[in-house]
C-alpha cells in the first residue's frame, strides 16, 4: 500500500511543482509599474512513473512589479496549490536587446490519503534563471530562459527525494501595455531519465505608475498669474 502511495505521490509532485513557464521577457518594469497575466498551459511526459505518459493542463496567474532600479519581483500562482516568488534583474538593457537573471522559490504543500494511510508533503524548488529578449519591433518580441531547479522534496513516507531540472523555453510576446504570450518549454531531469514538455500561453496587461504633480498657483505684483509644478 505504502508503494502504491508513493507513486501517487511522486507523480503529483513532478506533475503539479513550480511550473517552468517564463511568459515574460528581460526586460525589468520601472519602479512602480505591474504587469498581470492569465493563461493555460498543458504539460505531458512520455517517460513518467513506470514509462507511462501523463497529459495535465494548467492554470496560471501571474503578477510582476518594479521595486527598484533594474530589479523587479513576481509572483507566479499555478493550479492547482503551487506558488512561485522570484527576482529579475538586468543585466543587459539595449535598443534591441535584453539580457536577465533571476532567483526563485517555488513551494506546495498537501496532504494525501489512501487506505486509511496518509500522508504530508512538501515541495521546493530553488531556481536560478537567465533571460534573453530580442525586440522585432514595437509590439512584438522574442524570448528565450534557461532554469535550472534544485528541487528537495519531503514526505511521511518518502525519502531521498531530491533532483536537479534543467529547462529551456522559447517564445513571443505580441502586444505592448496588453497582448498575449506563447511559449514552448523542454524540461530534462540532470540526474535522472526524466523528460517532459510545457506549452504555454497567456494574456497580459500592465499598469504604469504616473508620478503625481503637485500644481500651485499665485498671483505677482503686475496680477500675473503663475503655476509652479513639481
């Protein structure tokens, strides 16, 4: 029974972890500004628990904001029950072209029952990032990321758990304060057989912080009368 639960297990942390979607590109948000996106996602594996393959869709909510000068932070929520909080900061920020990197966290956490046995687990991936942007014209780009994932996982009945992933994804950003993103990912396991696929898409849309002016106004000797603007 023990066995059988934790291939369930197994295959719901790989299958339901931090999802590796990048939907964004190198370029950082201006202090203040945010960024929202929703899309779907469908991740497969043609070589999972026992050689069986797996088709899961997924859901994904994703919130960026600008918090100091070329360093902005995200927040990335995928069905069902994982989290993402990362850094981006930027390395390269040309006319054309962009070029990041990044830290993350990725947790989930939940419980699982079978035959009166259950059982707690917990998830976490630490993710280093680096990120590349080209801009082929106003509204539209294309991006690629690299992450790799050290991922420690921990269960009432499941021990020695950890691995490292390393994944590529490409894609195009069309729009500029809204549009959609549409990627394509490859996952591969750095010591294991392990291999699977992501693709993704999502629409976006941003918010720019305008700085607010102060306007007074007065009157001189000649009765003119004057704004001062900060």
């Amino acid at each position: 029974m023990k066995h059988i639960i934790l291939l369930l297990i197994s295959t719901f942390l790989l299958a339901n972890c931090a999802s590796v979607s990048t939907l964004q590109t190198a370029r950082v948000l201006e202090k203040g500004d945010s960024f929202h996106s929703l899309g779907m996602g469908l991740y497969s594996s043609d070589d999972f628990i026992g050689g069986d393959d797996i088709s899961l869709p997924l859901i994904e909510y994703t919130y960026r904001r600008g918090v100091w000068d070329k360093i902005d932070l995200g927040l990335k929520i995928t069905l069902i029950g994982s989290a993402v909080v990362d850094a981006k900061y930027n390395l390269i920020n040309g006319e054309k072209f962009a070029l990041a990197t990044g830290l993350g966290i990725g947790y989930m956490s939940f419980e699982s029952e079978s035959g009166g046995v259950t059982a707690e687990s917990t998830i976490f991936d630490f993710m280093v990032s680096l990120y590349a942007s080209y801009d082929v014209g106003k509204m539209s780009s294309l991006y690629s990321s690299v992450k790799y994932m050290l991922r420690t996982i921990s269960s009432d009945i499941a021990t020695n758990n950890d691995g490292s992933l390393l994944s590529g994804s490409l894609g195009v950003k069309v729009g500029e304060k809204s549009g959609v993103f549409l990627e394509g990912s490859l996952i591969a396991g750095l010591d294991s057989d392990f291999s699977g696929t992501q693709f993704n898409g999502a629409y976006f849309f941003r918010f720019e912080i305008k700085k607010p002016r102060l306007c007074l106004g007065f009157y001189n000797y000649n009765n003119t009368f004057y704004f001062l603007l900060f």
